[in-house]
C-alpha cells in the first residue's frame, strides 16, 4: 500500500499544479483588480483625471481591470472633469459588459446610478428610466444593492416619473426611497448616513419646486428639516453643514409659498433664511436669488448676483456655458434691466453675447469629442481583444500539456488500484448515497432558511420604522411576526396636517400571507396621497384585492383619517378588532358599524364613521395576536385584562403603551412560541 501512497500524493500534486494554472490566474486577477481599483481611487481623490485615464488604460490592457471597470472608471474621469458625453458614452459602454460576479453586480449598480443622474440633469426623463427601472429589478432578483443604491436609484427615477406627469408613481418611488435612506442611516453608527438622506430629500424637494408642484414640496421640505434636526443630534455632526442645509431648507420653503401666494409667510422664510451663515457667503447671495426673482425683489437679487463670478471661481465653473448662460446670466440681466439699473443691464447683456459665442463653440467641441471617444473606444477594445486571444491561446497549450500529463497519471492509479477498488466499492457507494442524501437534505433546509430570512427582510422593510417627529403628534407601532414571515400590517402617511393610518391582519400565516399583506400595504399607500376618505379606501382595496383571489384571502383591517388641526377622526372598520380609545373614566373598545373583511366579496361599499375631536385621548390599534396570545396551558391573554393595562396608561406616551403591551404579552406566553403574529398602534393627537 506504500506504493499507492505515493501515487495518490504525485496525483494530488499534478491536480493542484492544473487548479493553480487554470483557477490561479483569476485569484491573481482579483487580487490584481482590488490593487489597481484602489490605485483608481486614490488618483480620483487627488483628481488627476488624465493620469487616472491612462492608468486605466494600461490596467485593462494588462488584464488586472475588467471590460466593465475599465469602462466605469473612464466614466468617471470624464464626468469629474464635466465632459458629460464622453461619459454618458462609457457608462453605456460599462453596463453593456457581462455581469459575472458580485462584485460586477455592485459596479454596475455604481454604473447605472451615475449614468441616471447624468441624463436626469439633461432632461432625458425617459432615458433615465430606462436606465434605472431595470438596474433596481436586478438588484431584488439578484439581492446584490446597498441601500443608498436603491435609495439615489429610485430618487431618481421618482423626478423622472415628476417630470414626466406620473404623478402618483413619483410619489411611491420618493416614499420606498426615503425607507431605504432610514435603512441606511439606522446601520451607520456615523452621520454619514443621514447626509445622504438630506441630499436626497432635498433633490425630491427640488423637483417638486421645479414641477410647480408647490404644495408637495412642502411636504418633503419639512420631511428634510426633520432629518436635520435628527443629524445635529450625532456626535460628529459638523455645524457648517447643518447651517448650509438650514440655510437651503428656508430657501426653498419660500419659494414654494411664494408659489402658493403666500407672501407673508414666504417672506418670513426668507428672513429666517438670513439668520444663517450659508447666507452672507457667495453661494449663498447667489442661491437667495431663487425666491427674489419669484418675488420680484429685483434690487436685492441684482446685489446679490455680484458675487457670481466669485461662485464660479470657487466651484470651478465657466460661465461660457449653454447651461450657465440659463440659470445665472440671463436671470442677472433681468435682475437689472427690471430694477431700474440700465447700465449693469447693458454689462451682463453684451457679456451674454461674448460668452454665448464660446457657448456654442464648446458645444460643438463636445459633439466631437464624443464622436473621437467611441473610436478611441473601439480601437482600445480591438487591441484589448487582441491581447486576451493570444493570452487564451498560451492559457490553452499549457492546460492541453498539463491535462496529457494528469491523465497518464490516472491511468496508472486506476490500474493499481483496481484491485483493492473492488473490496471497498460496496461500502464506498453506500456511504456515497447516505452524505449526498444528508447533503441535498441540508442544502434544501438552508435554502428554505435563507429566503424565509431575506423574505422577512423585505416584509419588515414595508413598514415604517421610523415615526415622525411633530408637535402635537406621539405615534408608536410595532410588529413580530409569529414565524418568519406573517400576515400583519401597519402603515401610516402624513400628508400636510392629515395623517393616515392603518393596522390589518391577514388571514393565514407564513409566505401567502406576507405576500397578501404586501399587496394590501401598497394600496393602502397609493390610496391615502389620493386623500380618499377611509371607507373609500376599503372599497377601493377590496375591489383590487377580491379579483382573481381564488384561495379566499381575506385582511381584517381599520383603517383611519385624523386632521390634526382639529382633532376629528374619519375611520373604517372592515371586520378588525374594536381599537381602544381612552375617556376621562378610563376608557374603552370603540363600538363601530359593522363591516365585512376586504377581499372576499366584490362590490361591496364599505361604511365609515366619524368622531368630532379626539385630542387629548389614547387610541390602541392592535390584532388579535395580542388579546389571543396564549401560554403554555393554552390560557388566552384575553380582552378583559388587556382594558385593564390600558385603563392605567392614558397619559402615557404611544412607545411606553406599545413597549408595557409587548411585554404583558411576553410574561402571559411563559415561554410559549407565539401562536399569531402581534402587532400594536399607540397614538393621541395633542
């Protein structure tokens, strides 16, 4: 057996020479591609973008760049130095390369962004979306995406969807944007996080300001100023950045109420604009413009556009630009000639007529320079193909010599072996069979585990976890599913001074009822921007959810309206349990009409109530996971004892009431899995 011994450790040599010649090349090549990307970077920080191109030139020649990173950083280099064709040109080239690993994935999300931005800032609405719109559905089938990736990817297409007259997809795209800022910032221990958030609702602010969609944008005007609040919160969070962004808030809130007529108030805007130290910087004369011009404070903004040229100098820019011309030397002309000021007037005027000829100029250069850039690419890619044919040939005679050499050495094993194969080759296949029994069974259960948990991933995703922070509102929710996916839902929205809400129960439990409550919590949103009163939003939902439902599915839900001006309360019970509302004398369950469940029978109109004034007053939301909670003995939790924990909380706040309900629960189960999925609303409207 000494021989054979030997001849299993000369095989075993060979095979593992053949694995390091056929699989040690794409290791080195990682390895390789990590180097040179870090090499990239360091280049793009320093912003030496020429050297940055010609590196990475010789990066992809050498095989230590893919065709796709190649492409991207060239992209990049490009779009750093405001040459957006040429890059436009190489983030197309990059996203039509192969994607063959994680790591492509992630950069052609990187890719796909940029190039969205890049078509967005131009005007191509719909390019953008056909840029991104398929980029977000591979990142959910492939679960390859950060969630800045998702949160900037759908921001944009939101603005595209603005411009473009959808408004309610816009709107849908802006909200599932802002959840995955949330999910962004609650995993970063820095600031970081919420800066990103900021920058993205002040974009969504800015398209609804552009769009002329004035009322809207207040809405995501105050969603920014509360991420602001919540940055100057963090340890590392810098004052400059809060003022600026302060600075920017009150900008932008004036020009949207100037937009809606209101003056007085815009003018106050704009005076708290003033207390800021973003304000008396150039920038920030120059950007103040935006609601003087609307005001037609023609005096001021003429002023404040003598620190134009020191903006463009500090951020780079020529003002001979196409672009520039429009936003700020035509504004600057009209800014004097409608102040009164004739010769500053004539100044901007013939400085539009010097620059607008450079304009046109650079223009056309640019034109060419795209058209010199796709022959410049295809002559790199034909050399770049040249190189990795020849690489593949050398690459093939080596394995072919390797493989003749491993395969005489087979031959020899399998000869000496024959023998002693015989004698072990019924255990041997038994012992096969049994591990690759084990092995399907345990790949199996660890498939099934891994989906359930990105499932549950998803679902928690749908439901907000982060709670707004207004005067005169306290709302608190939560949700545990009983397995690892249920059939629970909460949702709420704030629109202006009304707030939606909702809590429902899915009938069933697991995966069918996750992806019944995913349909119920979309239509739930879409239906409350339209501001449907709640019984027009349950016959609604039950009208979309009862066609083609052919296993009977059904959500018990209420479903309410509160105007927090007034305290009044529009609400619908489709079947739910009865919510608790707290009195003077403690409190009680709320008696409602009666109303079936959503989703079984079409054509049903759902009836709804009304309560004058509830301010002041606890209101309870839950399903009956909670008040059917059972312990070990079986034993419910029950109705009675759940009245007597909330007669003792009315002037709680909405986390203390949800916190105490969870944890009676949690004491009554005794150790007992839980039987249904629990779910808690706390509210009350100051």
């Amino acid at each position: 057996m000494q021989g054979l011994s030997w001849l299993h450790k000369a095989l075993t040599g060979f095979v593992l020479v053949l694995m390091i010649v056929s699989c040690g090349l794409r290791k080195g090549h990682s390895l390789k591609a990590g180097h040179a990307d870090s090499v990239l970077f360091d280049l793009g920080v320093a912003m030496k973008y020429e050297k940055m191109l010609a590196l990475t030139d010789s990066f992809e020649f050498e095989g230590d760049l893919s065709a796709l990173d190649a492409n991207r950083w060239r992209g990049v280099a490009y779009y750093h130095q405001e040459q957006s064709s040429q890059a436009e040109v190489y983030f197309r080239k990059a996203l039509e390369c192969p994607v063959k690993s994680e790591a492509d994935q992630m950069t052609y999300n990187k890719v796909a962004r940029r190039l969205s931005e890049l078509l967005l800032v131009k005007g191509d609405f719909e390019g953008a979306l056909r840029i991104t719109i398929p980029a977000v559905k591979k990142m959910r089938e492939t679960g390859i995406g950060s969630d800045i990736d998702y949160a900037i990817m759908l921001n944009n297409i939101g603005c595209c969807q603005l411009n473009l007259g959808r408004d309610a997809e816009a709107n849908e795209s802006f909200v599932e944007a802002r959840e995955h800022y949330a999910n962004r910032w609650n995993t970063d221990s820095t600031s970081r996080g919420l800066q990103e958030a900021i920058i993205g609702t002040v974009n969504t602010s800015m398209a609804y300001i552009n769009t002329r969609r004035y009322g809207e944008a207040i809405y995501w005007i105050d969603r920014t100023e509360m991420l602001l609040d919540k940055y100057r919160e963090y340890p590392d969070a810098l004052y400059a950045y809060f003022d600026e962004y302060q600075g920017k808030i009150e900008i932008m809130r004036a020009v949207a109420l100037q937009g809606l007529k209101r003056e007085e108030d815009a003018a106050t805007s704009y005076q708290a604009y003033l207390e800021t130290d973003y304000s008396k910087t150039p920038n920030g004369h120059v950007n103040a413009n935006d609601y003087l011009m609307a005001a037609q404070r023609y005096q001021e903004a003429a002023d404040n556009y003598k620190y134009l040229d020191q903006v463009f100098h500090n951020m780079g820019m020529t003002a001979s630009t196409l672009d520039n011309i429009q936003l700020y030397l035509l504004p600057k002309y009209h800014s004097n000639a409608k102040s009164g000021r004739a010769d500053s007037a004539r100044v901007s005027g013939q400085r539009i007529l010097g620059v607008l000829d450079d304009a046109i100029v650079g223009q056309k250069n640019s034109a060419t320079a795209e058209l010199a850039t796709i022959y410049d690419t295809q002559g790199k890619e034909t050399e770049i193909a040249r190189q990795q044919a020849e690489m593949s040939k050398l690459r093939f005679w080596w394995t072919a010599i390797l493989l003749v050499v491993v395969f005489v050495f087979f031959v020899v094993y399998t000869l000496f072996k024959r023998k002693s194969t015989h004698r072990l080759a019924a255990a041997h296949e038994q012992l096969k069979q049994a591990y690759d029994q084990l092995e399907e069974a345990t790949a199996h259960r660890e498939r099934i585990e891994s989906e359930l948990r990105i499932a549950r991933d998803i679902q928690m995703s749908m439901v907000p976890n982060i709670f707004p922070v207004r005067e005169g509102l306290d709302i608190h929710a939560l949700m545990e599913p009983a397995k690892e996916v249920g059939g629970d839902l909460y949702g709420y929205l704030l629109l202006g001074d009304d707030l939606y809400f909702c809590l429902g129960d899915v009938s069933g439990k697991g995966v069918p009822a996750s992806l019944f409550m995913a349909q119920a919590t979309r239509l739930f949103r879409t239906l409350a921007t339209q501001h449907m009163m709640p019984a027009e939003i349950a016959t609604r939902m039950n009208s979309a959810l009862s066609e083609g439902n052919d296993q009977g599915m059904f959500v018990t839900m209420f479903i309410g309206l509160i105007n927090l001006k007034d305290g009044s309360m529009n609400y619908c019970n489709a079947g739910h349990n009865p919510p608790f509302i707290g009195d003077e004398q403690g409190g009680s369950f709320l008696e409602m009409l009666p109303n079936a469940p959503i989703g079984l029978w079409p054509d049903l109109e759902f009836s709804g109530e009304q309560m004058d004034d509830i301010r002041g007053r606890l209101l309870v939301v839950y399903t009956d996971g909670l008040n059917e909670a059972e312990n070990p003995m079986q034993d419910q939790f029950g109705e009675e004892k759940l009245l007597e924990i909330l007669k003792t909380m009315n002037h709680a706040k909405a986390k203390e009431v949800v916190e105490s309900l969870r944890k009676a629960v949690q004491q009554h189960r005794n150790g007992a899995e839980p039987n249904d999925d629990l779910t808690i609303m706390s509210l009350r409207v100051g």
